[in-house]
C-alpha cells in the first residue's frame, strides 16, 4: 500500500501535465516510481567511446568529442553519488527523502479523470486518493520543507459534477496555507461533454468546430473537445471558477492546461472565428485598396479561409505559406489563443494581483508550433508568470546517437524576455542545473520559487539541496548579460514549416555550445536591439522594409548586423525581392553588416520518427507537421566558421570567454543588488572537466572583492585566485562534475 502510494506520487510529480495527456504509460509509471527519489545522480558508467563519425556518416570529425560521450543522462544508477556522498546536502537529501518516505504527493488529476480515461492507474487508486489528502500526509510534506503542492481544481466536467472535490480541495488548501505551503490550483482546458453538456444547457455551442462543422477532440479522447477560443461565454463559465479558486480557495497560483489549437485540417472555424478573422482582417487592411494589394479582392467579407483536400492537398504537404489568407489566417490563430489566455490571466489578477499565472504553452523547439498549435510566446508577454513544457524528446543530454546537445535552453530564454519563469522536471540532475542556470525566478508572490515549485517540491537530491541553500542569494534578482541577440522575427518563421527552423536552431546551438550570451528576440521585442553589439538573422527570409530600416539604423549606431543565406530576399508577405536592402555585406555608419552564405547542417535530415517524441503535447495532437528532432540539434558543419564571425562582429569580444569544451554551456548574469556577476556552467559530458581558463568582461566599476566558487560537490564555496586586467577578470574554474557557480563580487 505505501509503496504503491510513493510509486503513484513520484509518477504524478514526474510528468505532472504530461500525465494527463499522454502517453505515458502505467508501465513507465511503475518504473519511474522505482526510482529512488535520489535519481538523477549520473550513473558512473560510460560506454567507452566509439569512433562515432564512423557509426554515424554526415557527423564531421569535428564533432567527434562531442558525439563520443554516452550522454544518456537519463541512466539513473544511485551508486554514482561517489564524492558527493559525504557532502551536507547529500545528508540533508537523505534525511529528507526519509521524512518524506509514505508521502503521497499531491495530484493535479481528479480521480474521476482517471477512471474516465483509463489506464496510468492502480487498482487501489481510490485509496491512495485517500491518503493523499489525509492531513498527516500534508503535514509530512510541511514537516520536510515542501513549500508549494499542486492540487486539482477544475478538470471540465462541469463545476456541479466537480464540486465535491473541489470541496475537498479547499479542505486541502487551507491546511497546506496553515501549514506554510502554497497552493497550485489546476485548470483544464477542454469539456468533458457527458458531463458539462448535461449540467450547463448551451455548452455544446461553445465548441470548435472544423471545416466540416466537425467537433475538435483531445486527440482520441472524443469525450473530451476544445472549447472556441473565441467564444465569449465559455471565458464567462471559467471566470466563475476562477473567482472560487482566488476567493475561496485562495489560490496562490491557478495552471492553465492546454493552451494550444489543434493543427490544421482541426482548426476552428465557427461562425464567430470567420466573424472573427474578418474584423481582424478590416483592422489590418481597413481600405478597398489595402484590401485588394494584399489579397487581389475587392472587401474582406469576400475572403474564404482556405479548406483541406486531403486526397489532393493536405496539410502535412505545406512546406510554406505563400496564400495570404493562410498566412493571416495563422496569426490570427495565435492571437485568438492568446487573448483567450490572456482574458481569464487579467481576470485572475484583477481579483487578486499576488496570485501567479502559470500558462502550459511549452517552451521553443525547432519547429513551427504557430503554424502547428497556434502558440506564439510574445503574445503572452506580461500575462504569463510561469510556462511549463512537459514535452516529450526534449531531456537535457548528449544524445547517445548523434551527439547533439539537448537541452531547453532557448526556452529559458524566451522565457525571460517575457518575463516568466518555466516549470521543469527537476529529477534528473542536468535538467536541474539547466534550470538553476537559466531559469527567470518571476517576482510574484504567489510562485513558490524554483527550488520549491511543482517540478521540485518532491525531489530531495543533493544538487536540489544546494539550490534550495543558496536560492535566495544568488539565484533571484538576477539579469541576464548578452552580447547578442537572435532575432526570429514573425513572416520567416510562421510562413516556413521548416526551412527556417533548421538554420535558426543550428545557430542557437553554436552561440550555447561556443557559451556566448545572448538573447532571443522577436518582432515586439525590436525596442531592445541596442542592447546587443550583434544581432543576428540567421536565413530570416522575410523582412520588412520597416524592420530593415530599423536593423540599417541598429547598424549606422554601431551595432553589428549578422546574416546569414537568404535573410531579406522577401518582405513581410513573402513576396520576392528585387534587391535585398540588407546585403551586401558592408560598412554601414558605425557598424557593419556580416554575412555568412550558408549555415551547414552536419547531418541528414531524416524523417519523423513514429511515436511521441516531437510531440508537444502526446496524445492530443494527431497531426504535427514537419519538425527538427532534438537529436538532429548537431553543431553544423561549419561551426567554428560561425563562432568566428560572431566574435569578429563583437567589437569589444565577447563578455566570457573559457577554454572550456563544447559540452559545457554557460550563462551569465548579473545581480545588481549585491554587485555581483554570476556565471555558470554546466558539464553535459558524463566526463569531469578539469579545471579550465574562463576570462570575464567586468560588469560592474570598482575593484574585485573576490571570486568563490560553488559546487554542489562540496560543502563551502572556495575563493579562486584571480587577475584583473583590461576590464577583464581571468580564474580558473576548478574541476566540475556536473555545476560550477562562479561569484565575482565587487567592492
Ligand atoms: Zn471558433
């Protein structure tokens, strides 16, 4: 019973939204659960390494420390705790993974749910529901240091069907408030039509409904449809459930769960989406001749939206929007999700601006998810406080087939432009320390903090331990230092499926291999562009004239402007360009353009794999288009090219420089507060790295007070000698297992 009550918890915490769409199996549960709570502690074998450029034809020498590592983070063998054993925070895990041993950690999922989906169940699920809300259950968690619990809320049966659990929720919140603890409360996205349906009459007319004036289902869930993002009433039902969650619950936070529009042929159009997209289009083309440049027709009303032949033209064969219906039609899908979002998100801050909004719209992967799920991060800008990405294929490792580095690190950075923090899986210590590196902590009262948030409120290893110590001291209040920017602006990846996907990511992974900071920014972020000595548009085929001149005006003030192929031969409609006002590469004012003809993808592209793994969300979207795999994220062929063409087009060099390898990344930041620069990295090889040379541009004026060094290997920090010269400050980091965290503090 108490096993089966830990196993149920660990699963739950594990993948806790992924579960519910997934998936996952009861059989990978069961192994999940198997684990030790101390999993994550990398596994001290290593499968000797291979000429891996031979096993893998199209993988350059180059790359061939990068593919000689096993990578497999994921391999979980407890024994490999080696030096860390005798450190206070593997005591402090162990002393707590013993207090919490019988916990059953809270779930996001009705019971009701499991029943009516089947399957990912034990026969005794009831009971350990039982368990779970036995106030000495909580008091367990409390008595441990668990700060923050998720609990389920809402699941979309219908709020008379659900509101003796969400009694018994509220019973639950009250105690984890009492005991210290904040509460997460969970909202499901879609309707359970045997329920809802028969308790709110009308409900069936707030359904999407595709071209056929077919329903949209969560996959093969077909009790389960989405709900019209741009219906009205259905914004009205769920406000009544959130004003219960913030009044008398008091929730710190709410979860919203699936935010995504199916793919096309799935994508709504009811008669108040084409009334919808109507008016979008009268906004944006307001006259008869804006009308008729941009479609070659005489008003809007006249504009069908483009249907799907699937014995002559279906969805999966687009390889590019050139129809300017499809591409208007694609933006207004992205802008109905999110305002849809971002209503019930000013709804739930109007009624209490503490609470924290925490928004599943995944992170940034390689391919084009506004296209797919009509999911475009910029759009949620200053409504989202946390995003989460429970998706599959996307672990942080070395990939033991090709050697990519993996990780979600351009998700974080999206992230923190927004601002938002990102809910994680921190059971494996890789994606930990990604997270530690490159996670926003979002400064609203109701998020828990990384440390303490749903995907580590349950994990109690060392690394997590020595988070939790030093949170507050130097993982907040920090901003991040970037010598570059990224831009993707809007036409070049909305219009491509994937052409543009695979430069823009190949040359993201060159700037977090070669440990160059930088940024991501998108069209509503051009306001920043004199941050940043380069900005970057690799293969951005489409630009507008206006944001050329805005990149010539970045360029004439002395910034360095990096393209690379085919950036600029279209404007914002895709429509071909006689001349490119962007090249040739040139002096331009007090800056130069650069150009680089093309960026070299290593490897074949292969076709997408069968199952889940670029899946955004498993089990809920049939269709998915083109995409990258994460394993296909190799350095291009040409990488060393590229790294030194950035570093050319920096005039002062880049902020950190280190002879580290390139399976190490890095982040920087500053905290201003405390004036201090903060740099980490984080080791993806299996391998130690030996202590190594790393140069630090000085952010801040006034001597060097000292430079300490954090691991979570040790029990102290040690101070590292260090030299300053020239604005710079040069130490050797000492060798790093897994995470290094270097403090430079200032007088
Ligand atoms: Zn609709």
């Amino acid at each position: 019973m108490q096993r089966k009550g830990k196993k149920m918890a660990s699963s739950l915490s594990r993948r806790f939204f992924l579960l519910l769409t997934s998936g996952s199996t009861l059989a990978a549960r069961a192994a999940g659960m198997l684990r030790p709570a101390s999993a994550g502690v990398r596994g001290p074998t290593r499968e000797p390494s291979g000429d891996c450029a031979n096993l893998f034809p199209g993988l350059p020498a180059s790359q061939e420390g990068l593919a000689s590592g096993t990578g497999g983070q994921q391999a979980v063998s407890p024994g490999r705790s080696g030096a860390a054993a005798a450190t206070r925070w593997q005591r402090s895990a162990d002393r707590k993974r013993e207090m919490t041993r019988d916990v059953v950690w809270t779930s996001h999922e009705p019971l009701y749910f499991l029943r009516r989906r089947g399957g990912d169940q034990f026969d005794d699920e009831a009971e350990i529901y039982e368990r779970m809300y036995d106030p000495e259950n909580l008091k367990r968690m409390a008595a441990a240091g668990v700060r923050c619990g998720l609990l389920h809320f809402y699941k979309g049966f219908g709020l008379e069907y659900e509101r003796s659990q969400i009694e018994r929720t509220r019973r639950a919140a009250d105690l984890m408030h009492q005991l210290g603890m904040k509460v997460s409360l969970y909202i499901a996205g879609t309707m359970f039509i045997e329920t809802l349906y028969r308790e709110v009459p009308g409900a069936e007319h707030w359904e999407q409904r595709d071209q056929d004036n077919h329903w949209v289902s969560y996959g093969m869930q077909t009790y389960r449809r989405y709900a019209c993002p741009n219906e009205p009433a259905y914004r009205e039902y769920l406000k009544l459930i959130l004003r219960m969650g913030v009044e008398e619950l008091h929730a710190d936070e709410i979860a919203f769960d699936n935010l995504m529009l199916q793919p096309e042929p799935k994508s709504c159009r009811c008669p108040r989406c084409i009334q919808a997209f109507r008016e979008f289009l009268q906004r944006r083309y307001p006259t008869q001749e804006a009308v008729a440049r941009r479609f070659g027709l005489p008003d809007v009303e006249s504009i069908q939206v483009n249907e799907w032949d699937p014995s002559q033209a279906p969805p999966s064969g687009v390889t590019v929007l050139n129809d300017p219906v499809l591409q208007e039609w694609v933006r207004f899908r992205c802008e109905s999700l999110a305002s849809h979002a971002n209503v019930l998100s000013v709804y739930v801050k109007s009624l209490n601006p503490d609470v924290s909004v925490h928004m599943n719209i995944k992170g940034l992967y390689s391919f084009n998810r506004y296209w797919t799920n009509a999911v475009y991060h910029p759009l949620f800008a200053s409504h989202v406080d946390v995003i989460s990405f429970d998706t599959g294929g996307y672990e942080a490792r070395l990939d033991p087939v090709t050697g990519a580095l993996v990780s979600q690190i351009r998700s974080y950075k999206v992230a923190r432009l927004l601002p938002s923090s990102c809910a994680e899986s921190l059971e494996d210590e890789l994606r930990t320390a990604t997270h530690m590196a490159f996670n926003y902590p979002v400064p609203v009262p109701g998020y828990a903090g990384a440390p303490y948030y749903h995907g580590a409120n349950h994990v109690f290893t060392p690394l997590l331990e020595f988070f939790r110590e030093y949170n507050d001291r130097y993982y907040t209040s920090t901003e991040s230092v970037a010598d570059v920017a990224m831009l993707l602006n809007w036409p070049s990846m909305a219009y491509s499926i994937n052409a543009t996907w695979v430069p823009t990511t190949l040359m993201e992974q060159v700037l977090i291999q070669y440990k160059i900071p930088f940024d991501i920014l998108f069209d509503e972020q051009l306001d920043r562009l004199g941050q940043y000595a380069a900005v970057i548009l690799a293969d951005q085929e489409c630009v507008s004239r206006a944001q050329a001149n805005a990149l010539l005006k970045y360029v004439q003030d002395g910034g360095t402007l990096l393209l690379t192929s085919n950036t600029a031969e279209y404007n914002e409609w895709r429509q071909k360009r006689h001349s490119n006002p962007l090249l040739p590469a040139r002096r331009e004012g007090k800056g130069r353009i650069m150009y680089i003809p093309h960026i070299v993808p290593a490897m074949r592209r292969t076709p997408n794999p069968p199952g889940d793994e670029l899946n955004p969300e498993p089990g809920a979207t049939l269709v998915r288009g083109h995409a990258m795999r994460p394993s296909e994220w190799v350095l291009p062929q040409n990488h060393r090219e590229i790294y030194q063409a950035v570093v050319e087009g920096l005039p002062e060099g880049p902020s950190v420089t280190t002879e580290a390898p390139l399976t190490t990344v890095m982040e920087l930041v500053n905290r201003p507060k405390t004036r201090e620069t903060i740099v980490h990295f984080i080791n993806f090889d299996q391998n130690s790295l030996p202590p190594f040379r790393a140069g630090v541009r000085k952010q801040f004026p006034g001597p060097i007070k000292s430079v300490m060094c954090f691991s979570p290997d040790v029990d102290d920090p040690v101070g590292v000698k260090s030299q300053e010269s020239g604005g710079q400050v040069s130490f050797v980091v000492p060798s790093t297992r897994l995470y290094s965290m270097l403090v430079i503090a200032h007088e």
